[in-house]
C-alpha cells in the first residue's frame, strides 16, 4: 500500500469459505481499486478480522472490505472503516465477473 497517495486505502479479504465465483470476484475488487489497495494480500484461514484491524495501523488502511458467504448462501459484503468506524452491510444479488466482460468486448455484434 502506498502512503503518500491520498484516498482511503484497502485491505480486501474474505471470511470464510467463498466458493471460486467468490474468490474471483475478491480478486476483481482488488483490481478495482489498485493503486491504494493491497494487490498480494495473502489471507490465511487462520486469520481474524482483528488481525487485520491491527495490522492496518501499520500500512494506513482505512477501510476494510469483507466477502462471506451467509448459511442461506447468500454472498455478502462488508465495509468497514477501521480501526472504529461504521460498518456497512451489502448482500450481493448479482455480479459479472471481469474475464465474462472481456470475453464479451472480443466477439463481434
């Protein structure tokens, strides 16, 4: 993560298991949000969300995007500021992947 850009910096991880869909779609969001997120975040299963609330003092992170998936199935997002800030709710209906948008920009109309 880079300190001397401005904009609020990002850890994006997942909590829990996501499934591959899940997984790409973490990746995308990190792509996303490049240049003030870190891209090689390597989250271990062992991990807590105050792990990385810990950790994020140390690398200016101001906020925190979380993928789970619920018991019903459901994919949803958090986003947190950190280290004691709000936490916003998002319950993901629909998404489209980044390879099925490129697949579809390289087929003619």
């Amino acid at each position: 993560v880079l300190e001397d850009e401005e904009g609020p910096h990002t850890f994006v991880v997942n909590k829990g298991k996501l499934g591959k869909s899940g997984l790409e779609l973490m990746l995308d969001i990190r792509k996303c949000l490049e240049p003030l997120t870190a891209r090689n975040l390597k989250a271990r299963k062992y991990n807590k969300i105050k792990d990385y609330i810990h950790v994020s003092a140390q690398y200016g992170v101001s906020h925190l995007l979380l993928l789970s998936t619920s018991m019903l199935g459901y994919l949803n997002l958090r986003v947190c500021k950190v280290p004691r800030g709000p936490t916003l709710t998002f319950r993901i209906s629909s998404y489209t992947l980044l390879k099925d948008v490129i697949s579809l920009l390289k087929r003619p109309t």
